[in-house]
C-alpha cells in the first residue's frame, strides 16, 4: 500500500476529511439560491408521500442534498469504497439517511438494500452510474429494484451557476458557494412486474437518456457546456473501460 493511501486511511485523516466535507456540503446548501423544476405528475406524486426511487448521475452528488424534498426521509445508497465511506460520514452530519452496498458483491447487496427498504415504505436515491462507471451510463440495478418492488423512478440532475467540474471518472460537479442552483426532475418511470429482458431493457435504456437529458438541460440553463456520457472505450474508475 503506497504512503499516500496510508495516510487517507488513518483515522484522525479520515475525521478531519469527513469534517471538511460535511462543512463544505452545508456552506454550497446554505449560501445557494436553488430553484426546483418538476413535472405536475411528479409534483403530485412527492407531495402524496409515494414511494419513489430518486436516480441522479454519480458526478452531481453534491447538487443532490438541495433536491430532496422538505421533510421526506430518502435513504441515499452508497457504496462502501473508500470514497463512499466519506461522503456518507460527512452526509450523516446533515442529517442525510444513508444506505451502503459491500464494495465486493456489490450490485446484489445494493439491491436487497433497495428492497428492503422500499418494502418499509422508504424511498431511496441512487446513483445508477455508479460507484465506478462507465460516467452517465445507467445499469440495471434501478430497474429491477423497480420491477420487484412496483415503485416508480424519479429521474433528476442539477447544476449550479458557480462550478468546477473535476476531471475524475464521474467528471464531478464540484459546487462553488454562494451560486445560483437548478434541479430538474423527470417523469416517473414504471416498471411492469411482468416486464421480460427486452422490455427492461428499453427502460434501462429510457432512464439513460431522460437523465443525459435533464442533465444537459441543467448545464444549459447557466450557459455552461454540458457534460458527455462516456464514450465507449473510455477509462472509468480503477483504469477500467467503458462498454460499447
């Protein structure tokens, strides 16, 4: 193990980052003007308290802690990477609900999470593009937590008019204090019971591309360029390769 992953491993390193962190995601909430765009349909079913699983691009994690609804308990999954570790530590602080999936059996964990909770009556947020890539490439995970458990996905995505995006593998939305935000969010989708490979797989494909598009709406809203999924061969997370 190199001296540098040592130390971000130490505890008192690990206390201070989480602390930073969680001082950082409450300064971008407090000092941002956030503006929330939604669908009627959308609107109504929130406002009714239905069950719903939130998906949003790994990358615009930090716009995310605006777009939950007042009062409304989402448990936010999250992996158990390193990475993972911290934000839910820092999101803890706010008083942000997490949920994490083990870093080894990875989807089948995060499923059985999103069940269990849905079955309670709990919604959930994920991040279907994460937590290595491909960037902006939804997997099925969403979609089958859906089709066993009949609550509809939310699709949304947000950008702030002050900004850096990084240029890790998410090309993460690095929010800037005392901004200007927008979250959009989509239309629900539904995922039949009955739905066979085919079927789930356009709706796989449908929830890609709603989320590229309210994503790019977003961007565009401030005159920012908009962010590209990964293109196939692409490097994600770990020095792996995006799939065509």
């Amino acid at each position: 193990m190199s001296l540098r992953k040592r130390i971000l491993k130490s505890g008192p390193v690990q206390t201070l980052l989480v602390r930073l962190a969680s001082i950082y995601l409450h300064l971008v909430y407090r000092t941002t003007s956030w503006v929330t765009v939604q669908p009627p349909i959308t609107r109504d079913l929130i406002a009714k308290g239905q069950t719903y699983i939130a998906c949003f691009w790994h990358g615009r994690m930090v716009t995310m802690r605006a777009a939950m609804p007042r009062g409304a308990i989402i448990h936010i999954l999250i992996s158990q990477h390193r990475d993972g570790v911290l934000i839910s530590r820092a999101a803890a602080q706010l008083g942000v609900r997490t949920v994490t999936a083990s870093s080894k059996s990875g989807g089948a964990t995060a499923l059985r999470n999103m069940q269990r909770l849905l079955a309670d009556g709990n919604s959930v947020a994920v991040t279907p593009d994460g937590p290595r890539g491909p960037r902006m490439r939804a997997k099925m995970g969403a979609i089958k937590a859906a089709q066993i458990s009949g609550a509809p996905i939310l699709p949304l995505s947000g950008s702030v008019s002050r900004r850096k995006i990084l240029g890790s593998w998410d090309r993460f939305c690095l929010a800037l204090p005392f901004s200007r935000g927008v979250i959009f969010w989509g239309e629900p989708i539904h995922v039949p019971a009955e739905a066979g490979p085919a079927e789930l797989e356009d709706l796989r494909s449908l929830l890609e591309q709603r989320l590229n598009a309210l994503t790019a709406e977003a961007d565009r809203h401030f005159g920012q360029a908009v962010v590209p999924p990964a293109a196939p061969g692409e490097a994600t997370k770990g020095g792996r390769h995006a799939r065509p």
